[in-house]
C-alpha cells in the first residue's frame, strides 16, 4: 500500500505544478530595465551624498553664511552687504558671472580698501576705478570687511591706529619708496600715467590704513608687496615718508617765501649768474 500511495502523491504534485502559472524567463522589457537602472543609481548617489555630508568638513562659507556663527561686527557688515554688494558679488559673495567676482578669500584689508576709499560700489565698469567720495564711513567699511573676512579668509590689516602704522624712519622709508613705489607713482608720491589707459593713483589722500592695505592686496594694477617681500616694519617706514609729503610743504627744499615757480627760478637764476661770475674772476686771479 505504500509505494502505490507514494506514486499517487507524486501525480497530484506534477498536475499542481502543471497548473501553477510559471514566470516568463525571456529578457525583461526596455522601460523596466531603465526604470531598474535608475533606482539603483539613485540609490547610490543618495549613499555618496549622505558619507560626504557626514564626513567631509563644511567650508567656512557655509558656516558662516547662515548668518549665526558671524561675530556682531560681522552681522552689521552682512546687512550693509545686502543692501548693496551683493547684486554684484552675489550671495555670500561669491559672485555674479559677468558683474563681480567672488569675494571669498580676498580679505578685510582688500574690502576696507576699495569701501573706505569711495572706489567700491563701483560706478561703472572701466580701465581705472578712480578714488571718490566713500559711501560708508571708515567703521562701515570694517564692519563689511569683517563678514567677508569670516566668509572666507584672506589678508588682514594689523589692529593698531593710523599713528602706529605711521611710526617708521622717514629716511629709510623714501628709500625704499623710491625703490618700490617711485616708477608708478612718482618720486613725490603724486602719481603717474601707465598703458590702456590706467594710472598710478596720487598718495594726496591716502591714510595710513589705506597704504598699508594697498600694499598687503594690490589693488587694481599695483603688484602685492606680502611680508615677504616687505617687512611690517619696512611698510611703516614707507608709510611714514608719504605721511612727511603729505604734510611737508616744500618736498623739493627751500620754499623761498612760496612766491611761485618764477619768482624761485628767476632766484635761482641770479644767484648762480652771480656765483658762477665770481668763481670766474677768482679762477681768472689765481691763474
């Protein structure tokens, strides 16, 4: 009895399996495989993104962006920044294609330079952005200087005042001045023409703070001139001598009275007629 049992199992199990719909084995349709392929690379690349958001360290740009990890000097600055930067240099400021470049990583020194000095915001796009009358004041313009400072990094200028920047040798410093600074903006310090249209800006005007920023940044057409290249100590002798032409009222030397270029040389002019008849007739004795 058991053995016809067993066969008559086996027969119920292979018409069961007979019924039993199979699964087609051909290859899968076109959409499907898309479809297939699609999750699987979505799936990886949410797997990449969640290790590199784990993992990888925020930049200080996006720290600081949100506006809660920026110091109170810096929060006033992002409002200033705002309301009127960022239409060219963009959000957080890094850039606008074609209106501004990316701020990140220039400096404080860089933006107080170009804010306190009345070129930025600029008016308009051209060879040489000309110093004018500044849109901040000095503090406004360091307030600015500090969010893009903790927006990215960049030169700094020292934290002591225009008097200490100023404590240098004069002597030493229009050697040096001469040496540097002379070719483009002249032995006094007035300025000069360069090529396309560009100039050397006059020193008239210029604060010790302005200077010393332009000498850690290089503005516009001016090469940067790092601790490398000149010491602290160097900057303040170079600093010093344009602050003694800025208040030395006769650079070149005698003023005689200040009565004018011909009064001087018509002075001039005499005294050596008179000196040279002199030397003349005491030559002309001796011999």
């Amino acid at each position: 009895m058991t053995a016809p049992l067993s066969r008559l199992a086996r027969l119920r199990q292979s018409a069961t399996w007979q019924r039993m719909p199979r699964r087609p084995s051909g290859p899968r349709s076109p959409l499907r495989r898309r479809i297939t392929t699609a999750v699987r690379l979505g799936s990886a690349l949410l797997f990449v993104g969640g290790l590199y958001a784990a993992f990888a360290p925020g930049t200080a740009a996006a720290t600081a962006g949100d506006g809660q990890t920026l110091s109170a000097q810096a929060q006033e600055g992002k409002v200033l920044f705002d309301s009127t930067c960022i239409t060219c240099h963009g959000r957080n400021a890094q850039g606008v294609p074609e209106q501004g470049p990316s701020l990140i990583g220039v400096g404080s020194a860089a933006v107080e330079f170009q804010v306190a000095t009345g070129r930025m915001p600029a008016s308009g796009q051209g060879a040489q952005i000309v110093r004018r009358d500044p849109a901040y004041t000095r503090d406004q313009a360091k307030q600015i200087g500090a969010y893009i400072q903790e927006l990215g990094g960049g030169p700094q200028l020292p934290d002591e005042t225009d008097a200490q920047l100023a404590d240098g040798d004069v002597a030493r410093g229009g050697t040096l001045f001469r040496v540097n600074c002379s070719s483009c903006h002249a032995f006094g310090a007035g300025g000069g023409a360069l090529s396309s249209g560009k100039s050397a800006p006059s020193l008239e005007q210029a604060t010790p703070r302005d200077i010393w920023a332009a000498m850690l940044t290089g503005p516009q057409n001016m090469p940067v001139f790092g601790n490398n290249q000149l010491t602290p100590a160097e900057k303040r002798d170079i600093v010093a001598y344009i602050q003694n032409l800025q208040h030395d009222q006769d650079p070149g030397g005698w003023g005689i009275g200040r009565l004018g270029p011909v009064s001087e040389g018509l002075a001039i002019f005499l005294v050596g007629v008179v000196a040279l008849v002199f030397t003349a007739l005491w030559i002309a004795g001796k011999s």
